[in-house]
C-alpha cells in the first residue's frame, strides 16, 4: 500500500523469504547449539586427557566457522534483504517498534563473531582453561541473540498485551516467548548434535568414531525432551483461530504439519542406523540423510509458524500483504485504489481501466501471498469462477475460513480484480446479462356457466415455485414433486365442500407427459432416494395423470409429488406446465373441470457463480460443470468425498445428512438443516444486498426464464426481502435455530453475520425453514389489503409451525386460504411471464377478474347470491380502491 | 513526490539514531575500504605475480567484521530513512537480493584463497579474483541504491519493471560516485597494509617497513588520483548543492575545505613515509567525509524530507537495554582480549 511491490512471476515473495529464512535459521540454531556442544566436548576432551578428541574439536571449529560465520552471517542479512523487498512495511514496522532490540541483538552477534574469531584461531595456540572461557563467551553471546530475535518473532505470532500499549516490553516478553525460547534452544541443540555427527563420521581418527557416535546420539535425542514439553507449552499459547487454521482449514498448513510428524517419525528411525553398528559408509550416507530430514523437519516447524499467524504478519495488527488492520474501514469506504500510494494511472484509456485496476489491486492485495500462473497461483485457485462467482469469493474471505486476509476496498474494486483474473489472466470474455425472451403461451380458462353450473373446482400447487435440482447424476436435493390440492365445492346459498362420491382426475397438458426423457431422476432414484420408481410416476406413486385422493387430515384432495418438470417434449422450456383438472361423480358425469398450473423450473443459479453452462438448451437446468464444482467446494470445505461419490456412480441427497422439513428428512443432527447451511453459508458470501441476492440463487430473476414472484406482492413493488428479509436477516434468522439446537457449524456461520432489517441477532427470532414462515397476519393483521401504521413487515413474525402457514391454513368454513388467492408467491391477481394470466385462470374462469375468488363482492362464484356478511374471514366485503386499481394493472 | 511513503514513528529523538548511524557507518566503511582495497591490491600483486602480503590473510577475518558492522547501518539507515530506503531496493529488488547469494561466493572465495594461499593454485587465483570482482560489483550495486533513494522524483522508472530490474544509470553521480568509492577504499587499503605490518611485531622488521612503505605508497597515488575523481563528483552534482558545498551553506563549505586542507599535509606526511601521521590525518579525513557524505544527503532529501519529521514515541525503555547490552559487550571483548594477551601457549 504504502510501498512499491515487487511484482514476482514464478514464486511468491514468501517463497524466497521461506528458502532464505529457513536455510539461515537452520545454520543459526546450529551456530547457537553448536556454541555449547564444542564447549562440552572441549571440556570433555580436557577432562578426559583426550588428544584426539581434542583435535576433532579443533576441526570441527573450523567447519562450525565456515558454516555459521560465512553462510550464517551473510544469510543472516539476507533475511533483512527479503523481508524488506517483500513487505517493506512489515519490515519498517518490526524495525521501528523494536529497533533497540535488533541494536542489542547487533551487540550479542558482535561478541559472538569476535569470540568464535578467537576461539578458531587460538586453538591451541592458548592455555586451555581461557580458551575454554572463550568459548563460554561465544555460546552465551549466540544464546543471547537467538533469546532477543526471539522476542522478535514470537512477537509476530502473539503480539499479547502489545496491540494495546505498544509497549516494547510487552511485545518483547509476549505470551510466545517463554515457550518459543525453550522450543529453540531444544532445536539448537538437535542440530548440534546432527552436524557434530556428520564431523565425527567425516573424521580422519578412525578409533573415536564409536565414542563420537554415542556421545552426538545423545546430543540429537535428549533435547527431544525439551522440544517435546515446549513445544506443548507452545500450542497452547497458540491463539484459537491460528489453531483452526492449522488443523482444520488451510490445506497448506495441513501439508507443512503432516511434513513436521513424518520428519520427526524419520529422526527416530535413523536412530537405527548409529545404534546398530553399520559400515561407515552407511553411517556417513544416514548422516547425510538425517541433515537433510533435519532440515525439512525444521522447515516444517518454521512454516507452521507462519501459518498460524495468517492472514496476519504481525498477529491482529498487520496483514501479510501489508494492510494495516486499522487502515482497513478507511480502505473500505475510499477503496484501495484511492489509498494506497504506488498506482499507475498513467497513459491507461477509459476502456482499460477497469482491468488495469484490477491488476493494480491483484498486486496490493493478492501478490505478496499469489502469483498468476506461479506459485500458490491463482489461475489454478479460480478456475471453476465466474466472476460474479469471484465476487462471493472475495465477500466472504476471512468469514468461514480465516487464513486468508477478507478483501478491502470497494464493490466496484473487488469487480474490477474479478475482471482482472476472469478475463485478463483466464483470458475469458465479459460476462453478458442473459436476457430471456418468453413466449406468452395458451393460458386460456376452462369454461364456466355462473348461471348452469352447479360446481366450483378450485385447485392449487402448494408451492408458489418448486425447483428441481436435475442433476441427480451428481447429487439431488429437490426431485421433480410438484403436489395438487383441490377442493370441490357445490353451489348454493350455503355451499358446500364435496369430499365423497367424487373423483378428481388430472391430467398434465400435451408435451409433459415424459419427464423421464428429460430428467434422470429415475436413473438415480434407487441411489439418491432409496426406491426405485416406475419411470414417469414421482415419490408418492403419483403419474403425470391420476387421480387425486380425499386426505382426511388436510381436508382437502391431493396428488403429491407429481414429477412434472419444465421440459416440454418439443424442446422447449416451461416452468408453468398446466393441468386440466375434472371433478366426476360415481356414474362418470363431469361435474366440473378446471385448470392449475404447476410450477416447477430449472433455473437454479448455481452457475452464476460456480460455472458452467445451461444443462438444456441453453435455457436451463443444471449442468455437469456446474454440480461438479458445487461437490468441489463442499468437499473442500467439508472434508467430504462427494464428487468421488458421484463419479463412482453414488451421488448423494443432500438431505441424506441435512435435515430438511420439506423433504420430511431428518439427516443427521450434528449437521446444519439443508436451509441454515445453504443461506448461512451464502449469506457470507454475498453480502449487503437486497433481493438480487435471492434471485442469483432462486428463479426469481425479472430477466431470467422464471420470474417466479409473479404475485399481487410483486406487482405491488414487494420483493424478496420485504417479507423474508435480507440474505443475512434470513440467514440469521435459521441458524440461530440451529446453534438451539448445538449444532457445531452454527458458530462459525453466525461469527460474521450482521442482520439488516434489526440491529443485533439477538432481536432475530430464530426459525425452522419450511414450517416458520412470514405470518401473512405480520401486514394484514385484520385481513386487510394493508393496515395503517403497519409497516411491510413479514420479516421477523414467523408463524409458529407448519399448521400456520398460508399453504396450510383454512378459514372458519373449511375452505383454504390458497383456494381463493392463489399459490403462495403467485397470489392472485399474478402476472406470469409464459402467458399473462396464466395464473389466474380459475378466477378469470369463475368471476371473470383476476383477482381472488370472490373479489369486489364476488360471492356469487360460489353462494349464487350477493353476501352482506364476512363468512370467510374479517373484512372481506370491505370495498376496496387499491383492490380496483390493482385489478386495472392486472387486466392491461 | 507522491510515492514517497509514510514514515513510521521512531521510539526516541532521531539524533541517538543520528551519532549511532555515523558511528558504525565509518567504521563498516573502513572495513569495506580495507576488504575492498585489499583485495583488488592483492588481486594486483597475485597477476603480477608478486609475493602477497601477509595482510591479504586477514580479508576474510575483515569480511566477518565488515558484515558485523554493516548490520547496524543498515538498521538505522531503516529507521531514519526507511521510506527512502526501502522503496529504491524494491525499484531494484532483483540486483539488490543478488548481493547476498554472491556475497556467500565472495567470502568462500576469499576463505579458499586464504586456506591456499601459499600453493598459488589456479583454483585459488580464481577465487580471488571473482571475490574481487563480486566485491566490485556489490559495491556498485550499493552506490545505485543509495543514490536511488535520493531521487523520489526518478521512482517513476519502478511502472516500467514492477519485476525489480531497474538500475540507476540515469543519475549523473553514479560514476564518479563509485569511482570516488574505489579509488577511496585503494587508498584506505594502502594504509590497512601498513597498519597490518605496523601491529605485526612476530614479523623481520625490515620486511615491515617494506610493507608500511608501500601501503603508504598505495594511500599517496590513490589520493592524487582521488582528488580529480572528488572535483569531478563535486561538479556532477545538482549545481544547487554544489554551490552548497563551495559557498553557499556555511557548514557544508567548512567541513570540506577542512577536509582538502587536511589532506594537503597527510599527502605530504604519506610521500614522506611518515605512517602515525597520514593515519591521524586520513581518519580525520575519513570521519569530515562521513558527515559531508551525510549532509549531501539532507541536501538531495531536504524539499520532501528532514529528520525532525519524524514523529517520536517517547518511548525510552528499550534504549536502556541497548546501552546496557553495549557496555556488556564492551567489556567482554576487552576481557576477551585480555585473555589473549594475557594466556601463555599450552
């Protein structure tokens, strides 16, 4: 931000910082522990009157010097180098904050060289006991630098009571430091012994080997000891999300910590080589080998270092890519763009802007840990984006996952570096809004005589839309299920529900009557759903024609789960297939006949973000692609094998482990109900919006080839959001039940979501999906059009179960809400994009307007007479201008 | 000007960082002069196939140190001028990292043409000349950088190689500001020959006169040398600082005539082989140039940048643990010495 940045290709700057870092930090633990092991075998050497080891001591001086002063030193510096070109502003921040540690660390390291100087070059050449002081000078001068770089770098993990003094001290002795010195001096040691190890084999003086052998063993396991009990104390002091990060979700991390247990695993079992007495040859070969396990085990730690702190470089103050997290809301509100210091706007024309932003902002925030088509790229990390897809992606760093810094800047900034990569770096073309042009297609009413006819059919889906997920290769959640209810009603003066001695027979319209040519539901039922089913006949047993039956206990007929799907068999695509419906008695007369549509689409908008293509036609349904980077994610972030499932040939219901009201599938109660994890993990994702959100999942989508709130509400300017809230008032709202219920994801979810239509969660009433839903009552508490003073205010007054729901409810006569104003979401008067009126053919059949049955003192459809009581509910005669008005929309 | 980045706060008044920052500059100089110098000295009798002085087996030893002592200058160049500093390394960042992969070759170079100095292998002569020729090229690395940093106004160049493949060869000091530093660190290694051979009292005394002698020898031609190569990079600069130097800023204008008046008897005293002098005279000399080099660069800094910018923190606590640190230190390398001189041969 405040810095230029070194734009790498091939390898991340962490990368380089890593190979210097690791390599330096291996040779300085060896400088540190070595200090102590050639004072102890000098000693020993003394003690013991033991010339030649006494001369091995003085060669391996001599390789310690080479080792650690040349390599050491000047790597040493070479860490200053890295850190400063990689994160210039971390770098000044570690220096600025501690520079008179790094001068007292300067100090340590002076004595230290001076004192190795002497050491090497007097060996000998003084009397053993100043010698041998000398030496203690060197050890605890390089101990005393390895205990103040590490203040430094324990810092960076558990800055502790720092974030709020910036005191020196605090930083300094933070809660890291105890546990990190002890964990390294147990390391310096270790590598003592693995370097003494390769000298003592590389020794000309054969007849000590046996003894050096024993005598470095001991120095390589014994400090397992120390490493062992601090490296417990280390991993408790570790902060929880860090500790998430390492075991649970970063996949990286997960790598370094599996390279750390085998590395360890292979120390001891090179032990087998030096016990048992092989051939030296051998010995030298292992030591070799036991350097190079050495090295990686200790590269293994170093990066599970790192990983525990991400995103951060210094812990909760500064991120890896150089954001300071109490610039970030400023970021938010100017964009990154406006705040950071080194962008080119130079010679960049209007149309490039926005890919050259992109570009500018990929470096600010993406390149310190990314590169292109490099190391730890992000071609390979987007591939199965859209950018719309990239865009959710971006909402929703550090939400589930915390290893990665969130995005800061503006909406307009994280599309333009979604454009960036989409198009410049996948080389993709700009996405176009699909436009669907429909066809308005025969709606036309079933006849009715008011005067002749003596009864009146009304039949309805229960669902104002029904989706199908229609990719059961892969996985299902919703089988093509459309259900029917009817009620029959005689007419009179007082008229009456017939519920016997008559059958109501359905039949779907011409070019439906095969959905099994265009859905696999059937292949894949005995999988996914655990029956086989005759081809072309749904979950309930019920064919595309049939017959609905009486049910005692909904009071009303029905015909469940019909399978009827949106593909017509002329190719084209409908998601309103109609019925004709006939009421007929035991000697087969016709009493009534009517027509109901069924709404059942394919447009699921899984692809708007995770890719791929139409699954049919180009108009609909869900494609391979698509499912397959759906069972990508969820496998990735569930650690599930869905997609090797599904390519074994045994895709999976969802509901098989989420527990979902509307499938009536308990799954399993430690996991989220299909509702909460769905919303509440798109709800991270996709924040800040209003009903755009719903429609980029939902068929809901004006342009789209659904528009599935097609009701009074909608044509009154209500969407979505009016009634169940924003995603994440939504979302909330259903994960709240959840974590009632203990169900361990529900914490995560809710961690970083924020309800809009109230200002905290506490004020959201938790709710089950399916059987909570907006009480109609919440606005229209006096059945009413609208009440004065009450606002539009679905959200939040859940009815308290599934008896309560419009769809379930009937007035004091037996008769169902949704007989008389329609499907929920397509309330009457309802405008369909396939044929206007397509929803309102039984009250354009029975009364001749659009609107509810018996609207503007209607009551004759049914009673045959004008009505001068409410019968059904309050205020039902009420005359009713905005009623009129509407009714004017809805006849033009 | 816009690019320049924030600075961040320091912990105590910047003139503690100031005195430190000078202070072990000039002695990480001189030990850069004496590794420097010396080699291309050595280098020089190596083709010419003379007997190598018993100083050039110190290089290595003076590598160590002149590492040790570059740390400290280059942690508070970072803190006083870290905005500058750091955004010139990454303009340069593919050169400037390269130093220290090279560096590595250099120091083994000069170990293995030590540990085989006396069989004169083509390996070894080898070694000793890439050393020198690393050396040479890292030090031009340095001057690209720290006059980099000088010229906010040329980072511009940085949107043409985000990849950090940029060098400075647009400023016009460059050159005569790295020759002022060759000829500079012959001349310095000229006298740390005579100073090696001066502290040598094992070795033939008339063998060490030769050496002080022609390390003064060295000091003298280099010093002619240096004196046009100084009126050039004097000239070079921006004619505003410049006339800083010859006028116009009165401390500037003392502090180099007393270095060129200086020099004219330490000149005379070296010719004359007179070595406690030119040695008195060329440290003062050497310390006038630290503070010239120092104010040439609050000169080219002064419009966007000065020290008393620089927001304090107050924060004195962890300067006590340096000051006690350095004590300790001091003490224990005196002692460390003391047992040197003090310890009888087993």
């Amino acid at each position: 931000m405040n810095y230029p940045i070194w734009e790498l290709h091939s390898i991340t700057g962490g990368t380089l910082i890593a190979i210097i870092a690791i390599l330096h930090a291996f040779v300085a633990h060896f400088a540190v522990g070595g200090g102590l092991f050639l004072v102890l075998t000098e000693r020993k050497a003394l003690r013991t009157n033991n010339p030649a080891l006494l001369a091995y001591v003085q060669s391996h001086t001599k390789f310690f010097l080479l080792l650690t002063l040349v390599f050491g030193g000047v790597s040493g510096v070479g860490i200053w180098f890295i850190i400063s070109l990689v994160n210039p502003a971390g770098t000044s921040s570690l220096i600025h904050n501690f520079v008179f540690g790094w001068a007292t660390e300067w100090v340590f390291f002076t004595g230290e060289i001076i004192a190795l100087l002497i050491y090497h070059n007097r060996f000998g050449k003084m009397d053993s006991k100043s010698h041998l002081a000398i030496g203690w000078f060197y050890f605890i001068f390089a101990w005393l630098s390895l205990f103040v770089i590490n203040g430094i770098l324990s810092f960076m993990l558990t800055p502790g009571k720092w974030l709020e003094t910036q005191n020196f001290w605090h930083g300094f002795f933070n809660p890291g430091f105890f546990p990190s010195l002890f964990f390294r001096t147990g390391i310096a040691l270790f590598i003592a012994g693995i370097f003494g190890m390769l000298t003592s084999l590389s020794n000309k003086n054969t007849p000590i080997w046996d003894t050096l052998v024993n005598y470095c063993l001991k120095w390589i396991y014994l400090p397992f000891i120390l490493i062992l009990l601090s490296g417990f104390w280390y991993f408790k002091i570790v902060p929880e999300t860090s500790l998430d990060n390492l075991l649970v979700s970063n996949a990286e991390a997960i790598k370094a910590i599996n390279i750390f247990v085998y590395a360890s695993i292979l120390i001891f079992i090179l032990a087998v080589f030096f016990v048992i007495r092989f051939p030296n040859t051998v010995r030298k070969m292992a030591t070799v080998l036991f350097i190079l396990v050495g090295l990686i085990w200790f590269g293994g730690f170093e990066y599970i270092r790192e990983f525990a702190r991400r995103p951060y470089l210094i812990n909760q103050y500064l991120y890896s890519n150089s954001i300071y997290k109490s610039n970030t809301d400023a970021i938010n509100k100017e964009g990154i763009l406006n705040t950071a210091k080194w962008i080119s706007n130079e010679n960049i024309n209007p149309g490039e802007k926005l890919l050259n932003d992109g570009k500018e902002i990929f470096s600010l925030e993406c390149s310190s840990c990314h590169t292109l088509t490099g190391r730890n790229q992000i071609f390979n990390k987007t591939l199965y984006f859209t950018e719309r897809g990239l865009i959710a992606k971006l909402s929703g760093l550090n939400k589930i996952n915390n290893y990665m810094p969130g995005f800061f800047g503006t909406e307009d900034e994280k599309a333009a570096l979604s454009a960036y990569i989409l198009r410049s770096v996948h080389g993709k073309p700009a996405p176009k809004e699909e436009i669907v042009n429909v066809q308005s297609l025969e709606s036309k009413p079933s006849e009715f005589n008011s005067r002749k006819d003596k009864y009146v059919l009304l039949v309805w889906n229960d669902l104002g839309m029904h989706c199908v997920s229609d990719n059961d290769k892969y996985f299902s959640f919703l089988p093509p299920a459309n259900t029917l209810y009817a009620q029959l009603i005689k007419r009179g003066e007082r008229p009456e529900i017939i519920n016997t001695n008559v059958t109501l027979e359905y039949e779907v319209e011409e070019g439906f009557r095969n959905p099994q040519n265009h859905v696999d539901f059937w292949q894949y039922s005995e999988i996914v759903y655990g029956a086989k089913f005759q081809e072309g006949y749904g979950l309930a047993g019920n064919g595309i024609s049939g017959s609905l039956k009486f049910n005692e206990n909904k009071g009303a007929f029905m015909a469940e789960y019909i399978p009827v799907t949106a593909y017509n068999d002329n190719n084209t695509y409908n998601p309103y297939p109609s019925f004709t419906i006939r009421a007929i008695d035991n000697n087969r007369n016709k009493l009534a006949e009517t027509r109901a549509i069924t709404p059942t689409s394919t447009e699921m908008g899984c692809r708007n973000c995770h890719g791929g293509a139409w699954r049919v036609n180009n108009i609909s349904g869900f494609s391979e692609e698509t499912a397959i980077n759906i069972l990508r994610v969820h496998d990735r972030m569930n650690k599930t094998s869905l997609l090797n499932n599904a390519l074994n040939g045994k895709p999976a219901l969802c509901q098989s482990c989420h527990e979902d009201p509307a499938l009536g599938a308990p799954g399993n109660p430690t996991i989220l109900n299909f509702s909460s994890a769905v919303h509440g993990f798109h709800a991270q994702v996709l924040p800040d919006m209003d009903a755009d959100a719903c429609a980029l999942c939902h068929p809901a989508r004006v342009l789209g080839n659904t528009s599935c709130s097609r009701g009074r509400h909608n044509t009154r300017g209500l969407n979505c959001v009016h009634c169940h809230g924003t995603i994440e008032d939504h979302a909330v709202a259903l994960v709240k039940n959840e974590k009632i219920k203990k169900k361990p994801a529900a914490d995560k979810l809710l961690a970083n979501l924020s309800p809009r239509k109230v200002a905290t969660q506490a004020e959201v009433n938790p709710r089950m999906p399916w059987l909570m839903e907006p009480d109609c009552k919440a606005c229209h508490g006096n059945f009413n059009i609208r009440e004065e003073g009450k606002g539009v205010n679905g959200f939040n007054n859940w009815v308290p179960g599934g008896a309560a729901l419009y769809r379930n409810t009937v007035d004091n006569n037996g008769v169902y809400c949704a007989a008389c104003h329609g499907s929920p979401h397509a309330i009457y008067p309802a405008i369909n994009k396939y044929g206007r009126d397509r929803d309102n053919m039984q009250p354009l059949q029975y009364q001749g307007i659009a609107g509810s049955i018996a609207t503007q003192n209607n009551c004759k459809v049914c009673h045959t007479v004008d009505m001068k009581y409410n019968g059904h509910h309050r205020n039902m005669l009420k005359f009713d201008k905005l009623n009129l008005k509407n009714k004017d929309v809805a006849l033009k | 000007m816009q690019l320049i980045p924030h600075a961040d706060q320091i912990p105590v008044h910047w003139s503690w960082f100031q005195v430190l920052l000078l202070l072990t500059f000039l002695i990480h100089i001189i030990l850069v002069n004496f590794i420097l110098g010396g080699s291309v000295l050595t280098l020089i009798d190596v083709i010419r196939g003379k007997t190598i002085s018993k100083a050039s087996s110190g290089i290595p030893t003076l590598i160590a140190l002149t590492i040790n002592f570059g740390v400290p200058p280059l942690l508070f160049i970072q803190v006083l001028y870290g905005q500058f500093f750091y955004s010139s390394s990454v303009i340069m960042a593919v050169p400037w990292i390269l130093i220290i992969p090279v560096l590595i070759v250099a120091y083994y170079g000069a170990y293995y043409f030590v540990y085989k100095i006396n069989s004169k292998t083509v390996l070894a002569k080898t070694g000793l000349f890439i050393s020198t020729l690393i050396l040479l090229v890292i030090a031009f690395l340095y001057v690209n950088n720290i006059t980099l940093m000088l010229h906010p106004q040329d980072w511009g160049k940085y949107f043409r190689s985000t990849g950090g493949m940029n060098l400075n060869f647009s400023e016009p000091t460059l050159w005569p500001r790295y020759l002022h530093f060759i000829v500079a660190s012959i001349a310095v290694a000229g006298i740390g020959k005579a100073l090696f051979a001066y502290f040598d009292k094992k070795s033939d005394k008339e063998l060490r006169n030769q050496e002080i002698n022609s390390g003064l020898k060295i000091f003298s031609y280099a010093t002619l040398v240096q004196i046009a190569v100084g009126v050039w990079f004097l000239l070079v600069l921006p004619g505003k600082i410049t006339w800083m130097f010859l006028g116009r800023n009165g401390l500037a204008t003392i502090l180099l005539g007393i270095a060129v008046l200086l020099l004219i008897p330490t000149l005379i005293y070296s010719f004359r082989q007179n070595f406690r002098y030119t040695i008195s005279g060329i440290l003062l000399i050497l310390i006038l140039m630290i503070l010239i080099r120092d104010l040439l660069r609050k000169f080219y800094l002064g419009e966007v940048f000065r020290l008393s910018d620089l927001e304090i923190s107050g924060k004195y606590g962890s300067l006590i643990l340096f000051l006690g640190a350095f004590i300790i230190g001091i003490a224990s390398v005196y002692y460390m010495i003391r047992l040197i001189t003090s310890s009888k041969k087993q």
